[in-house]
C-alpha cells in the first residue's frame, strides 16, 4: 500500500504483513503522517510543555 504524508507529501510503501497497515485498511479515512513528522510534531509537543 503506498500512502503519502499529509504534512510533508512523502510518499511511503507500507507492507501488507504490518500493524499500521492493518490499522489503515480498517480506516481508509486516517490521514497519515511519517515517522519524520511525527518525531517533528513529538518534539514540537515537548517544547511547548517545556514553556
């Protein structure tokens, strides 16, 4: 399954045997985000806790 970031517009190759795979077959309509951005937002998230 090839899916593309809604951050960045990456595009990922996801194989069939993965748990993320199975839980975005059960909902197609979850946007996706990479593993890129989700450190980025993760990172973001922390700063702003920090203040």
């Amino acid at each position: 399954m090839e899916l593309t970031c809604q951050i960045c517009g990456q595009k990922v190759t996801i194989a069939e045997w993965t748990e993320e795979y199975e839980r975005l077959k059960s909902h197609p309509d979850t946007p996706y985000i990479c593993p890129s951005c989700q450190e980025k937002i993760r990172r973001e998230a922390n700063r702003e806790t920090q203040r």
